[in-house]
C-alpha cells in the first residue's frame, strides 16, 4: 500500500511540475506575441504584425491542452489541498493568457491601417505601454511559479502605470483625429487600441490574484 501511495505521488508531482512547464511556455509565447506588436507599431512592420495574428491560434491551443491536462490531472490523481490548489490556480490563469494574447492580436490587425497616418505620437506611447505589459507579464508568470505572493501584490500594485498609459494614449489619439479629420475614422481605431493595454493591464493583475490564492489560499482583488 504504502508503495502505491509513493508512486502515486511522484506521477502527481511529475504532472504539476509538467503544467507549470506549460503555463511557462504559454506566458512565453504570449510575451513574444507582445514584443512583436510593440516592434511592428515601431517600425510600421505589417509582416511582423501578421507574424502575431498568425501565431494567435496556437496560443488558443496550448491553452486549451493545458486546460485538458488540468481537468485530467483532477480526474485520474484526486488531488487534495496544496496540490488541488495549484491545479485551480493554473485552470483561473488561462483565459488571462489567452486574453492577454488575444488583445496582442488586435493591436496587430490594426497595425497596417495606421501607415502613413501621423500619429507617431499615439504609436510611441502604445510601444512603451507594451513594454510595461511584457516586463509585467514575464514578472508575474515567475512569481506564479515560485508562489510569491509578495512579488504578486507588488506587480498589482503597478497596474496604475499602465492606466496612466493607457490614459495618455487616448489623449494623443483624440489630438491626432482633431488634426487629422480626413483620416478621422482610421485613427478612431486606435482608441480601442488603448483599451486594449489597459485590459492587458488587467489580466495581467488576474494572474497575480491567482498567485495570491496559490501561495496563500486566499481569494483577493488586486486592482
């Protein structure tokens, strides 16, 4: 008996530390997808825009065989406390991936109607909102994997920054449609452009959330 239970929990251990591989994988993918947009917004680069769309679906499908392999986990291991935890923080932090990745593709389908608009300045403060959202994400996933709730609450806190961006994007694009009239419904677009860093932004403090109740078991909102 005592000899099934041991091999029973190193299959467990051996599936927990596999899906912690694969939220890692997932966060890196959806990372790129960031850096990629924020270098086609700077080099008006529709390749590298289409790259991100493109790449979109397979994000869609780690997710979902992560997903899988959580409920498969729950259905054939019967996790219990610390580890039956660790599986419903992953299953809570998927669709903010996801969704972080999505909002990536969006500002990628925009990317090729904003040629040869002058709005340089919108453009700037979107690329340095997704820096701020890539440097966050890749902070958050770390102190998911290492359950600090700490570094959690610390990242949450800094959502104000993108806000703030966010904020001065919409500023600039309502200048740029003042100045620009003849473009005015391609450079409209760009207001939910701005949204969508903000509501990166807020992923972004889900997965932190989700931290939160890894390491502590405590359900809070950050924002």
């Amino acid at each position: 008996m005592e000899q099934f239970v041991k091999k029973g929990r190193t299959i467990l251990n051996a599936e927990l530390v596999g899906m912690n591989h694969e939220v890692i994988k997932i966060s890196q993918r959806v990372s790129l997808a960031i850096l990629k947009v924020k270098s086609a917004l700077i080099n008006q680069d529709i390749d590298v825009a289409l790259e991100v769309v493109n790449e979109d679906e397979e994000i869609n499908n780690l997710c979902i065989e992560l997903e899988k392999h959580a409920y498969r986990v729950i259905a054939l291991q019967q996790p219990i406390s610390a580890d039956l935890r660790q599986i419903i923080a992953i299953i809570r932090l998927i669709p903010d991936l996801e969704r972080i990745g999505d909002h990536a593709k969006s500002i990628a389908k925009v990317i090729p109607e904003t040629n040869g608009l002058d709005v340089e300045e919108s453009l700037e403060q979107m690329a340095e909102g997704l820096g701020l959202l890539k440097e966050r994400l890749d902070r958050a996933t770390e102190a998911f994997v290492d359950r600090d709730d700490s570094s959690a609450r610390e990242i949450a806190a800094g959502d104000k920054d993108i806000d703030a961006v966010s904020r001065q994007i919409l500023r600039e694009v309502i200048r740029e449609m003042k100045q620009d009239v003849d473009h005015i419904k391609k450079v409209s677009k760009l207001l939910l452009l701005a949204k969508s860093v903000e509501r990166m932004g807020d992923y972004i403090v889900n997965i932190c959330e989700s931290t939160v109740f890894l390491s502590t078991g405590d359900i809070v909102e950050l924002l």
